[in-house]
C-alpha cells in the first residue's frame, strides 16, 4: 500500500476525506471519458479548474483522401470543432491538411498540397520520427500522435489548455476578389516567433471514385487552401497588416476561415492562434 494511502488511512480526518472523495471521483469520471468509444462526441475532452481562462488550443490534423484510415479521424476533427468551448472542452482551432504522398496510389486528393507535406516534414524532423504518417495530428506543435486515438488526443489537449498562450486579436477583415485583408495585433510582448496565415475551407465534402476509399462521401472541416508565413515578429505587435490570396485555382467559398498563429522560430510550437470567419459575399 503507497505510504501517503496508509497515512491516510491510519489518521483519518474530515478534511482528508472530503479531498480524497472529490478526487476519486474527478479520476473516475476522467477514466470513463476516456474509455468510451469513438462513436461519442467529443466531451468534456480538456477540462480546466474552474475559473481558469485558456488561449485556443490549436490541433492540425494531416490527412488524405486516399488514405482509408484518415476517414475517422476527418470525423473526430469534426466533433472536437463542433463540440468546441461546451461541455467542458477548451476552445480549439482546428485545421485540415491535406498531403500529397497519397495522390499517386488511386486517387489524387483536390485538396492536397506540397506546402502540407513540407510542413509535416518539418515535424516529422523536430519530433525525430523516422518518416512521416497519414493520419497524425499535432497540438500546439508540441504533441504529436495518430489522428484517430481519441484517448491521446484527449489528453494531448488537457495538457496544452492550461499552458500560457500569447492572445491575438483579428480587426479590420475585409475580403476582396480572391483575398482577405487584415489587422493582426497581441496584448502582449512576443519573443522570437513567425506569424503564419491561413485560409481555410469551413467545410467541405468529396466523392472519392478511386483508390483506397473508392465510393465513400467524405466531410472535412477546416480544410486549409493556403498557409502563408507572413513575417518574423520579436516584441511588439500591434495592428500589423496582412493580406493573404487564394493560390491560382482556388475558389473562394461563401464562408471561409482566416486564422493566424506565431510559431517558436526555434521549436515550432505554437504560441498563440486566433480565427474568424470569412464571409466572401460569393452568389
């Protein structure tokens, strides 16, 4: 029997007791969260102390069409944005990145691009991996793991809610023709960083003729059309420009999403992460 238990045991006292029943039952409860199946929604997947305040956490998921693996993880991606900020969950910001190592094995996937391959290399070398995987997802740029493992995914984003995050606020959006233009600025100093853009598809749905997932309607949310690193920032940020164009045979949709985050220039992990919606005024 573990000494503290023991002690515990030996000397009871009401005190004791009260803070050891709340616990028992914050494990219990953890545990069952953890154990059930993929079918549920994702609740209550990072809780934090009551009163605390959380920065988005910010969970990237590589993925492909071709890969007939990737589908339940697409779909879990999908729970955690919807469930996102209720039932105990942390605010997330969620992206789809589709690579392109799939697209010669039966199905070229329409959302794919070199851009994604290269950012998961770059993981794929930070985390020492030996090569690179469909589908992983990566938290904060700190935590990586198989897209679809629910349990490490949970625990992943309690670990990284109650981390400190530099906040980023988004003003002034205005779109126009194929790009979106706005204002980035932090409430406080950033170290060494580089501010990334993106655009995203809100949501998307495919109809895969070929390759492994040949037949089968897939829904992605998320789904990133371009990732531009804007520049490197060191202190200060306030109202900093930013104007970012959908790549040459991208059309923009009726909603879209713009989110921006700094990355350690060092380590990549993410510092902080912010998102609005776009609306493009298209018919």
């Amino acid at each position: 029997m573990p000494r503290r238990l023991f002690d515990f045991l030996s000397n009871p006292n009401p005190i004791a007791i009260a803070v050891f029943t709340l616990t028992s039952i914050a494990v219990i409860a953890a545990a069952g969260f953890l154990e059930s199946s993929a079918s549920q929604p994702v609740q209550a997947a990072a809780g934090n102390e009551a009163g605390a305040k959380t920065q988005p956490v910010f969970v990237e998921l590589f993925t492909s069409e071709g890969c007939s693996s990737c589908p339940p993880a697409d779909a879990l991606l999908a729970q955690l944005d919807a469930m996102q900020g209720t039932g105990g969950t942390p605010p997330v910001i969620v992206l789809s990145e589709h690579v392109t190592y799939w697209d010669d094995l039966g199905w070229h996937d329409p959302f794919s691009a070199q851009a994604f391959t290269d950012r998961q290399n770059q993981y794929s070398s930070r985390f020492g991996l030996s090569g690179v995987y469909t589908p992983q997802a990566v938290v904060d740029g700190s935590i990586e793991l198989v897209g679809s493992d629910r349990g490490k995914l949970v625990r992943a984003l309690q670990t990284q809610s109650v981390k400190p995050k530099i906040p980023l606020t988004l003003d002034n959006i205005q779109w126009s023709g194929n790009a979106v233009a706005a204002q980035i600025s932090s409430a406080i100093e950033v170290p060494t960083a580089t501010l990334v853009a993106v655009l995203a598809d809100d949501s998307d749905l495919s109809s895969v003729q070929r390759g492994e997932n040949q037949g089968r309607s897939l829904r992605h949310v998320a789904v990133v059309r371009t990732l531009t690193e804007v520049r490197r920032v060191k202190g200060p940020l306030s109202q900093q420009p930013i104007q970012i164009k959908l790549p040459s045979g991208v059309t923009a949709q009726s909603k879209m999403r713009l989110i921006v985050f700094l990355a350690d220039s060092r380590t990549g992990h993410i510092l902080g992460a912010a998102m609005q919606t776009v609306r493009t005024l298209r018919p």
